[in-house]
C-alpha cells in the first residue's frame, strides 16, 4: 500500500496533544482561499523551485529533456506546464533549489519512522497525525497506516475537512483516537463561496462523530474580513455548546506563507483581500467566544 506523502515533520506540538509526528499527504477536494499548503492541493508530484537558492549552474537545462528550464538575461525560469516530475533536474541541482514534493511511499516505511519515536510519544502523550490536504482522500492508504499505528501502540489523531463519505468516517473511528476537525464557514453559501464546496456535507458528518463518541477538537481558520464575522464566531460557539465530544476549540489565524509557496509551485493561488491575523485580532476572537461560552478555546 503506498500514499503520496509530501512531508513528515517530526517534533509537532501544534497538531493533538503531546510531542507528534505528523505525515502530511497530497490531494485535496476543497479550494479554500487561504489555504495555507498549496502543493498539497494536486494529489501527484509536484516540481518545486527555490529561486533565491539558484546560483545559475545551468545543470537543470544540460539534463533536462522537456525544455522546462531556460536562462535569459541572468534569470532562471521555469515553464512548470512542460514538466514530467522526473525529478531529473532536483538530482542534478547542486543548491537544492530544484526539488519533487510528493513522494510516494510504503505504508511500512512510514510507520517505521513513526515508531522511531515511540518514547518521545509515551513521555509526551503524542502519537501519529495525518493531516493535508485532505489525508481522508487518501483513504485506503490512511487506514492501513492508522490501523498499523494502533496496533503498535500509538495514539492516532487525523485532521480533516469532514468532506468525506460518512461510510469511511464509520471505519476510521475504530482506529482514530482524536479527530482535529475543520469548521470554516457557518453559512453554507460563505462556506461554497470560498472553498468550492457547501459545508452540508461537513455538518453531518461532524454529528456524526460526536454522536458517535469520537473525541473531536474542533479547528476554526479565521481570515480577517472574510469570515471572522459575529455569525461565524457564534455557529463556532453554539457547536461547542451543542456537542461534549468537542474537548477544545482552536482558532487557526490566517498567515500569508501560502502567497511564495504557491509561487514556488507555478501555481496561482486565488486573491484573498485579507492580511494576516496579528496577535490582537486573535485576542478579541479568542475572547468572543469565551464571551459566548466557549470556556476551551485557544489559539492553534
């Protein structure tokens, strides 16, 4: 069984509990206007190239068989459309400008790494977290790897849209012990209007968790002036209100890495009137919802 993975970042603290080591997997059915991971949207590899690492070697263009690389007035550019994800050019790049994100790997390869660190997880009460993308598009993938987990011992956590089929959801809480679950939009249309899907779908899943039992932190992506509005943050409040399996909401202020990365990637990424979130917006959304009752609400 193999997924298509395009990190795994060891030492996570802001992903569950305790110290974890979070497995970041490619594709995505949502197009959210602020998505933070840009290359984790396409479920295939994806060239990515540094351009401030560029020392004009020009070893790209000598082995590069598509016409991807060219060299004009001192500037490298880099025609993505023509690229095959050879990975030609990052082998051959000395300075690491040049690099393939989304690798595929084996089930038992990951798990390796996992269990590597097994005593930071016992000491820390962290574990294993899938995120994304969407890890849940991956779905055959993710089950063998958190079953495995478990079976090893370790806690498992999956961050998730909840746009899935309820079905795999019924699978997935047999070997998920803490789900981080995306609440992004209260209104419907809002919620279509920036990330391309209704959240009808996520609602009735997210009942569908609780009711089941499943523990559930509910993260909430806040943009400054697109959805931090009064009716967002109560929709926020009355979940928390309505649901005992929801231990802790987390509001995930909006950054603008996403602008370069999506740059890196020769993607172009939707324009979002928005800057990010400083550490005073986050203070008074933090403080609504502690207002409406929210009383485990941080920042994540």
């Amino acid at each position: 069984m193999k997924g298509t993975v395009f990190d795994l970042q060891k030492a996570s603290f802001n992903d569950g509990p305790g110290i974890r080591t979070t497995v970041f997997l490619k594709g995505c059915p949502l197009r959210c206007t602020w998505c933070c991971n840009p290359e984790s949207q396409s479920r295939g590899a994806q060239l990515c190239f540094y351009k401030t690492r560029c020392t004009g070697c020009r070893r790209c263009l000598e082995v590069c068989t598509q016409g991807v690389h060219s060299f004009a007035a001192g500037e490298h550019r880099v025609d993505f459309s023509r690229c095959e994800k050879c990975g030609a050019c990052a082998c051959a790049c000395p300075n690491e400008a040049l690099c393939l994100v989304g690798i595929q790997k084996e089930v038992t390869e990951i798990l390796a790494e996992i269990v590597k660190d097994a005593a930071f997880f016992q000491h820390s009460g962290g574990g294993m977290t899938l995120s994304g993308g969407e890890p849940l598009a991956q779905f055959d993938f993710c089950f063998e790897l958190l079953s495995r987990a478990k079976a090893e011992g370790v806690h498992t956590a999956v961050e998730t849209s909840g746009y899935v089929d309820k079905d795999k959801l019924d699978q997935l809480r047999r070997v998920v012990d803490l789900f981080l679950f995306d609440y992004k939009c209260t209104d419907p249309a809002e919620h279509a209007l920036h990330t391309g899907v209704s959240n009808e779908r996520i609602v009735s899943n997210l009942d569908f968790l609780a009711s089941s039992g499943c523990r559930i932190i509910l993260r909430c992506p806040m943009i400054p002036g697109v959805n931090d509005t009064v009716a967002h943050l109560n929709g926020i409040a009355d979940l928390g209100r309505k649901y005992r399996a929801i231990e802790k909401i987390e509001v995930m202020p909006y950054h603008d890495y996403a602008i370069a990365k999506a740059e890196r990637f020769g993607m172009n990424v939707p324009a979002i009137e928005s800057n990010a979130a400083d550490d005073e917006q986050v203070a008074d959304w933090l403080g609504i919802l502690s207002d409406l009752g929210c009383s485990m609400v941080s920042e994540g």
